[in-house]
C-alpha cells in the first residue's frame, strides 16, 4: 500500500509540473524602480548609478539566464532534470555563480558582490546558494539577497534580515567547515559540483 501512495504521489508530482507555468517573465519596471530604492537604502554610500545599474542587470541577467538553462519547470522539478542530465543549468548554485560573475563584471565602487548559503547544516534540507549585493565593505546582515532559482527565473529579492525564508550565511563560513570536516574525515567532499574556492 505504502508503494502504491508513492506512485501516486510521483504521478501527481508529474502531472503539477506538467501544468505548471514557470520560465522568465517580463519585468515590470516598477520592480527594477523597487529594487534600486532597496540598494540604494543599503546606505548612503551606494552610488545610485549603480544602484540603477545593478537592479537593472539583476532582473536583465535572470531572463538570460533563465533562457539558457531553459526554464519550464519549479525550481525542484527542474533541478531533478539538471541532475538527469536533461537540462543544462540551473541548480541554486549555478544561478548564484553566473549572477555573480555578471555583477562582478560590472565593477562597482560603492556596492560589494557576496555569496551565502542556507540550509548547509541540515540533515534534511537541501542546501540553497544565492548571489547578494551589499553596500562596499557591508556585511552580509546589511546586503540584499539576489535569488532568481527560488521562483523559477523570476528574481525574488529581499534584504537578509527580512528573507525569513533562509537563514543565510556567508559562503566562505560554509565553505571552511566542510574544507575542515572533509580533512577530519567526516564528509566525502563537498556537495556535487560544489567549488570550494
């Protein structure tokens, strides 16, 4: 009986991601508007130039990338297909990881590009990467997470301590525990194609 629920459970999970709508959206300009006033708030510091320019290049740059990895999918059934091989990209850590290169790029003066991972020590959820903007020299209290995988290409962005979704903390933090617990012998390596750079 308890197989035959998990059939049904599978074939119920395929058929909602059969008639789900997901891939990019247009972006309204109101949202980028939205997004610069929250950068900008990140302290008088920011640039509002880059303010602009970064909010710009954030909702911009999750349409390109939503289009590469081909989106169709919620971010999990979409994951399943990455790990399948059926998808090119598009796990959490590949949108933080191109979201950052592209922001990088950019160069800012006033704003600083930081990464974080949620959910790292759980036994039972996956953990979840994310690209952050912060005013130059900030912490990660003080930034504002970028997260296009959350809602399948469409940015969902917040600032840390309001994004009561994830606890975030700062990538290398993450990164040096499981340097530190693969060289005790008590994890294998890093999560699949995890860098710990």
């Amino acid at each position: 009986m308890a197989r035959l629920r998990g059939i049904w459970a599978a074939l119920a999970l395929v058929f909602l991601a059969a008639c789900s709508d997901y891939g990019p959206i247009e972006v309204a300009p109101d949202d980028v508007a939205r997004l610069e006033a929250g950068l900008l708030a990140l302290g008088p510091e920011v640039d509002p130039e880059e303010a602009a320019r970064a909010a710009r290049i954030a909702f911009d740059y999750t349409g390109v990338l939503a289009r590469e990895y081909e989106i169709t999918d919620s971010p999990l059934i979409h994951n399943t297909k990455v790990n399948m091989g059926l998808k090119p990209r598009g796990l959490c850590w590949h949108w933080a990881e191109d979201l950052e290169k592209r922001l990088l790029a950019e160069d800012f003066q006033t704003l600083d590009v930081l990464r974080a991972i949620a959910n790292a020590e759980s036994d039972w959820l996956i953990d979840h990467s994310t690209a952050l903007l912060a005013p130059r020299g900030g912490s990660l209290e003080q930034a504002m997470v970028l997260d296009p995988w959350r809602y399948g290409g469409r940015l969902a962005w917040a600032r840390v301590p309001e994004d009561t979704r994830y606890d975030w903390v700062p990538q290398e933090v993450v990164h040096a525990r499981w340097r530190s617990e693969i060289a005790a012998g008590t994890r294998k390596g890093p999560p699949v194609g995890a860098s710990l750079q």
